[in-house]
C-alpha cells in the first residue's frame, strides 16, 4: 500500500468514529443521516484498501477509469443531498405556514375577545 491509501484509509475511520460519537452526544442529526454518512466513509474506506474491486465495478458500469467513476457517484451523492435538503426546506416552510397562521388566528381571536369585553 502507498501513502496515500494509508492516509486515506485512517481518515475514513477518524471521520466514522466522528460521526458516531458527535451523533450520539449531541443528537442533532438524524439516525438515516448519520447511516448515510457513515457509508460514504466506508465506501471511501473500502476504495482505499480495494481499488481493484471497485475498478471492476466502475467497468460494469461502463466507465474505465476509476477516479471518472468515483467523480460520478460524488455528483450523484450531491444530488441525493440537494433532494434532501430541498425536501427538508419544504416540510419545514410548511410548518412555518401552518404556525404563521395559528398565530394569526390566535392575535384575531384575543382582538375579538377585548372589544367584546370593552362593550360590555
């Protein structure tokens, strides 16, 4: 193994061990994130160690080379996330809307309640 694949190989595994612990102290990210990541980095991680597997694949696949192959999954990677995030950004305008409105309806409501006060 050269230089580089050591390097990234236990960089692979620092970041696994990151995701992990900083997801189980902090419980900010979602358990399919987290399962999504910690894939990338053993795809990485098994890149590393077998390229040849991998080359193999990148055949069946169509593509020669492998550095194009992985180029192509890490922009289909990208638009995994960018649905993701848009699909997130959506559910949570909906929950904005849904709350705007309430509180419409609750400052209405108050305002009906002290002028029906106020005539009395």
């Amino acid at each position: 193994m050269d230089s580089l694949t050591i390097i990234f190989a236990i960089l692979s595994v620092v970041m696994i061990g990151y995701i992990i612990y900083s997801t189980s102290k902090s419980k900010r990210i979602s358990l399919l994130s987290e399962i999504f990541y910690i894939l990338i980095y053993l795809v990485v991680f098994l890149v590393a160690v077998f390229p040849k597997f991998f080359e193999e694949v990148a055949e069946l696949f169509g593509v020669y080379d492998l550095e194009k192959f992985l180029i192509l999954g890490g922009i289909f990677l990208a638009y995994v996330l960018i649905f993701q995030m848009y699909k997130q950004t959506e559910i949570q305008r909906g929950e904005i809307t849904a709350l705007t409105r309430q509180i419409a309806y609750l400052k209405h409501s108050s305002k009906k309640e002290i002028i029906g006060k106020n005539k009395k």
